[in-house]
C-alpha cells in the first residue's frame, strides 16, 4: 500500500471515528451542535473515502473488488453513500448514523487487516457481470445496514431507553418502522440483482449458474429470510419490534457471509 | 361493503389448500431450514472425498444417520424435492388466486372508504362551493396521476382516486418469473448435457466430440452432434500477459459461413447453443513408428500432461503403441512455469521399453529418429492440444427470461406504491367541507407526509380557483 493511500485511509478512518464520537455526544449534550458537526465530519470523510477508492483503482487500472480489502472498502462506501442519501432527505435520522458509521468503520478496518495487494483484475471478475454483482451487492447491503440501524434504535427505544433526552434525540417509532421496511425492501431488489448477475457471471466463468456452494447458499438463505420479512410484513400483519428483530437476525445472517462462511465444512 | 360476488371463487379444494398464503410463508421458512441444514452438515457434492470420509470418522453416529436421511446430498434428497414442489404449486395458486383479486373492478360504491390498515385522515374546509370543488378536484388529481370516480348521492359528493396499482401488478410479474426460473432449473436437471473435447492444433471435428458424457440426471444421454465443424487453429500465450492462455478456433457452419472463435481462462467461447469452456491445455509432440516394409505404420499426436515442479514446467505421457509390445514414455522438460518450450527446444527424451524391460533412452529433436531393433521412431514435430469442456444448457435462456421478468416486477413493486384517496365533499355555509380519507400499502409516514403536501396544495388550487 502506498503513503498517499494509507494516509487518505487512516483520514477516512478518523473522520467515522470523530463522526461517531460526535453523534454519541449529540444523543446526551447539545444535540443540534454536535449533531451538525457529526454530519459535516461524516461527508469529510466520505469525500477522503472517495479520494481513497479513486486513487486505488488508478493505481490497480480497475474498479475496487479484487480482494477482501477493496470489497470491504467499497462497501463501506456504499453504505455510508446511503446514509448521506436518507440523512439529506430525514434529518431525524441523523442517530441512525451511529450504528451505520460504526459498521462501516469495522469494514473498513477488517478489511484494512486482511492482505490488500495492488494488482490487475484476476480473470474471472474481468466481466462486466462482476461489477453489477458486487455494485449491487453493496446498495442492497447498505440498505439492509440503515434498514437494521432503524430496527436497532426501534428495539433500544422498546426495551432499554430510560433517558428522555435520547428518547427525545431518536426519530419517531413510526418513521423508523417505516424506514425499517422499506429499507429492507430496497435492500431485497439490490439482492436480488446480486443473485440473479452472480449466477449469469458463474454460468459465464464456471459453466455452472447455480452450484450450492457456501457463499451462495447462504447469501440465498439470508434473500429468503429477508422475504420472509417482507411477507410475514404483507400477509401476517407483523409490525414494529417483530419485523425489526426479523432484520437484524438477517444483517448477522449477511455478517456471518462474509465472515463465517469459510469456516464452514464445505467451504473450499 | 364489497360484493360478494366479487370476491374471487376458488372452486377446487385442491387449489384452496394450495393458495394460502400463510402455507406458502410455512414453505419458505421450511426452504431455509432445509437449506441451514445443507450448510451444516457436509455435502458430498461439495466436499472433497477424503474429507468426508474424515468427517464420517469423526462424526460415526451422526454421519451415519445423516446418510441414511439423505442429508449428505440435501439438495437432490425427497425432503428438498417435496418441499420445493410443493412451494412452487403453492407459488402458482397464490399468483392466480391474486390475479384474480387484483384484476377484478374497483367496487364503485359509496362505502368503498380505504380499509383501517396505514389510513389517514385529513379535514378541510375551502370557500369553494361543492359543485365548484367536485369539478376542479378531479382535474387536479389527475395531474396527479390519479384515477378517480365521482359519486353523488343526495347533497352529498364523494370523489374516489387511487394511482400505483401497477405495484401490484409487478409484485405478481416478480413472483411468476419464480415460476419461470424454477421451471428453467428444471430444464437445466434434464436437458443440460457437457462433455470434453481434447484436440491438438490443426485438428478438426464435427461430430461427437467427447471422451465422456455427462449430466447429472440422465448419465448415458449422448451429446447431440454439432451443426458445424470446428478447428482448432492455436494456442497463444501472450507474453508478459497474467491473463493466460488464448486458444483460437474456427467453426464452419453448414452455410460455410466461418465464424473466429477466441476462448481463454473463465472466458467460453459460444456457438449455435454450445458453450466451450478453456480447461487445460499443454503439449503434443507428434510421434511416427515404422519398420523397414512399413516406415509409418504408427503415426499419432500424444497429448503430454503438464506439471509444475520447482519452477519447471514438465510434461510427461506414456502409451503402447497398438498391436506391439513397444511402451514408449515420452518426457519433455520447458523452462519456464508458462509451459512454454522455445522454439528450439530440442529436449524431448524418449524411454522404450518391451516386456517390463528398458530397452533404449534418448533426446530427440525436432526431425530426428531414433533407431531400436526393428523399429524406427522418428519425432515429428511440437504442437499443443487444449481441452474444452463443451455445454449444452436449454434451461439458461429461460432463466435469463426469469432474471429479466424478476427485475422488470421488482422495478414496478418499488415505484409503485397503491394509494387510495376518498374525498367526501359536503356544504359548509358558503363553502366546502372536505373530509380526505386515504390509505396505502407503502409506509405510513412517507404517505403522511405526501399527503399533507398535496393537501396545501389543493387548498391553494381551490382557494385560486375560487
């Protein structure tokens, strides 16, 4: 890793970390002040984050993607891309903000933990499949991460909080339902595309568009958990506390993807 | 109250067990336990044998009633089947049972107020007279993209509007490419068929082109021969390259038409329904034995196997030669990983031996023979042999209809959300009082907020108007 690299990539890993210092601080002190500093520290550091990415693919001549870091980078962009999206239109959801930065900081740092070599694109992922995999892979877990953030604050507010002043700093239990559900329904078309261009660029690479091998099947498991989700939403009635346990029971099932799969017995 | 006549008939009980919703929800819970329980337990589609055999060991109890149960492939086991059937059929009675609901005709009645579920209620009052409002506000909804239906019943007026039911509609479009994508799979267990093509430069085939043929239901279906004839023209390594090795082709189709194929690693190459996938590839000296009254009774291509070892690339193959005695091992060492031999390598080293026993061991160049007995074995010349791994799917265009089906329903599902408006308009002393009852099967704060919008707009449209 280049200086100029890691430096943009410990800028970015400071900013999150200020950003979130500042948010937890808004919830308790003077919340509109730090508040608004958080959101100004979080666009600071996408816009090192997007420094960082667009200096990589100069340098490796491809889009982000070949390995653990990149992907995990990448992600993390694209999550916090779509919190600043939801935070421009609903600034009451500025504390979902927490949960959000706090993921993408422990992404941006597994992935900074993992081996991150400069290199041109392996073969298999030289096709243009690839890239709509993993773009929307990432829009559609990014939307899974706000969709889970909104269900953590909603159970917290449910279960645990005893302070007005951040029961008063929290979105309304309406707005973060809503969020919650329609989040995870964006979520589930970025997914769907993921699994549908995946098993185009499998049959295209391998020969074989389905294989039930791990990473598959389990991303297929957490797609039917989370329509399950959606139809448990439509047909069974279910609401607020259910549906937002439903979600983060599917974010760890997405988690246990990236980090759990390889440990499992078929996994080669 | 809707009628009842309305209300979808779904005459066969077959059918009625079939569309419950709440069934197809069971089904699909089921689905991911039995596909929880694939991801547990070790397949032996997926596992190396060995280490399946350890895990057997490992695990003697548990492994044996896994087997018995079969677990150990859950993916084609009766459980996996049944319950993916029965899905499907409850998949399809569930489209049609909500086809027919969504299809039928809003009921044109005055109690047709938006059911409890996500309602909001808005209360105005506008210095519009009714019949002045009850003509302007359909106007305005429209621009709005809302359908709507007037109603008068005595002094009082009731407006209906309702937009985003194509929602709905893509919501169904979603779950027929289901349908599709699953009857695609199964089209793919029963029609796929794949094979191995091994051909050395120059070489030229048009018929069944494989030392094996295989598919996973239907092992002893032969691969139909191709509609066109196909060469194999070279194999290229460009240098310096980390992409790996091109191979060219050309078929010839029976219009001789000639089309110039280039597959290479994770790269196939596609013609008329077949796919060639690059798999190995290495060297095939050109080997031809004789005798004083036959100089080249025997004259054949040996495609050598390549291995790396130590940073050198070596390739070895051993045959007998047909009707003799004569086992010949042929061996031929290149420098570099890249199984490269430069052009004039002359290291190919021929071992003979007859009845168990050596009889010679020489370096042949290019061009050269070598004498042994009665016999004459002379090394031709170096060319390469590539394998192709060639595949005939039926069900892959259907599950790219699936896939386009499932991307045009979710695109429709997420735009569109349904709405239902219902205005009751009634004479509040010089003016209008208007009671908004809507509804949505969106989310109910986006909706509110919407429609608080919309709302001070129209009163300023009135009150413009007016």
């Amino acid at each position: 890793m280049q200086l100029s690299e890691l430096l943009l990539f410990f800028m970015t890993v400071g900013t999150y970390g200020l950003a979130i210092f500042f948010f937890m601080t808004g919830l308790t002190g003077k919340r509109r002040l730090f508040f608004s500093w958080a959101t100004f520290t979080v666009i600071a550091g996408f816009l090192t984050h997007s420094l960082n990415l667009a200096w990589r693919w100069y340098l490796t001549g491809h889009m982000p993607g070949d390995n653990i870091y990149e992907l995990n980078s990448l992600g993390a962009w694209c999550t916090v891309l779509v919190f600043l999206l939801l935070q421009k239109r609903y600034r009451k959801l500025q504390t979902v903000g927490i949960i959000v930065l706090a993921i993408s900081l422990a992404m941006l740092l597994y992935g900074f933990s993992k081996p991150h070599p400069l290199g041109p694109l392996s073969d298999e992922y030289q096709s243009g499949w690839f890239y709509i995999h993993i773009i929307s892979a990432f829009l559609g877990y990014s939307c899974y991460v706000i969709a889970s953030s909104a269900g953590f604050l909603l159970l917290y507010r449910h279960y645990h909080c005893t302070s007005s002043q951040i029961n008063e700093a929290l979105p309304d239990n309406q707005l973060l339902e809503d969020i919650n559900s329609r989040f995870v329904s964006y979520g589930f078309a970025g997914h769907a595309i993921m699994l549908a261009s995946g098993a185009i660029w499998a049959n295209s690479a391998w020969g074989r568009y389905w294989n039930w091998d791990p990473v598959e099947t389990w991303s297929l498991i957490t797609w039917l958990l989370y329509a399950f989700y959606l139809h448990a939403k439509s047909f069974l009635g279910w609401r607020g506390t259910r549906l937002a346990w439903i979600s983060i029971a599917a974010l760890i099932a997405i988690i246990f993807t990236f980090w759990g799969v390889s440990h499992l017995p078929d996994h080669s | 109250m809707a009628s009842r006549s309305l209300q979808p008939k779904i005459s066969s009980g077959f059918a009625r067990f079939f569309s419950s919703r709440r069934l197809a929800l069971y089904l699909l819970a089921a689905l991911i336990g039995v596909a929880v329980l694939g991801m547990i337990i070790p397949q032996q589609s997926l596992l190396p044998v060995n280490d399946f055999h350890l895990w057997q060991k490992s695990f003697p109890r548990l492994s044996r009633l896994a087997i018995d149960m079969g677990f150990t492939r859950i993916y084609e086991s009766p459980l996996f089947l049944i319950i993916i059937t029965w899905f499907s059929l409850a998949l399809f009675f569930c489209t049609v049972h909500r086809v027919k609901k969504i299809s039928r005709r809003p009921a044109r009645s005055l109690n047709a107020v938006p059911q409890q579920q996500n309602r909001e209620c808005i209360t105005f009052i506008t210095a519009c007279p009714v019949a002045a409002v009850s003509d302007r506000l359909p106007s305005f909804l429209r621009k709005k993209r809302y359908k709507t239906t007037t109603f008068c019943q005595g002094e009082q007026t009731t407006i209906t509007a309702r937009r985003g039911h194509l929602g709905k509609w893509g919501s169904i479009l979603f779950h027929c490419s289901f349908l599709v994508l699953l009857s695609g799979a199964l089209l793919t267990t029963w029609g796929r068929i794949e094979g191995t093509l091994l051909l050395t430069e120059g070489q030229s085939v048009s018929g069944l082109p494989t030392d094996y043929i295989s598919s996973s239901r239907t092992p002893l279906r032969t691969m139909p021969p191709f509609d066109f004839s196909l060469r194999y023209d070279n194999l290229l390594t460009p240098p310096g390259s980390d992409n790996g090795p091109r191979n060219n082709l050309t078929a010839t189709t029976r219009d001789n038409k000639r089309i110039h194929l280039q597959t290479r690693d994770f790269h196939p190459a596609k013609i008329n329904g077949f796919t060639l996938y690059q798999k190995e590839s290495g060297f095939s000296p050109s080997i031809r034995l004789g005798t004083n009254s036959d100089p080249s009774f025997f004259h054949s291509f040996i495609a050598l196997h390549s291995s790396v070892i130590d940073g050198i690339a070596e390739h070895q193959d051993t045959f007998t030669v047909p009707n003799t005695d004569i086992f010949v091992t042929l061996h031929l060492i290149s420098p570099d990983k890249t199984a490269n031999v430069p052009a004039s390598a002359t290291n190919l080293t021929v071992a003979i031996t007859r009845a168990g026993r050596q009889e010679i061991e020489a370096d042949l160049a290019r061009g050269q023979t070598l004498s042994f007995d009665e016999y004459t074995l002379q090394f031709d010349e170096l060319r390469h042999w590539s394998s192709f791994r060639v595949v005939r799917d039926p069900g892959v265009l259907v599950l790219y209809i699936a896939f386009l089906l499932a991307a045009i329903g979710l695109g429709l599902r997420l735009h569109f959300r349904a709405e239902r408006l219902f205005f009751c308009l009634s004479n509040y002393e010089d003016g209008c009082r208007v009671v908004l009852t809507a509804n949505t099967d969106g989310e109910k704060s986006f909706f509110q907020n919407n429609l608080h919008i919309m709302t001070n707009h129209l009163q300023k449209y009135l009150s413009k108007d007016s």
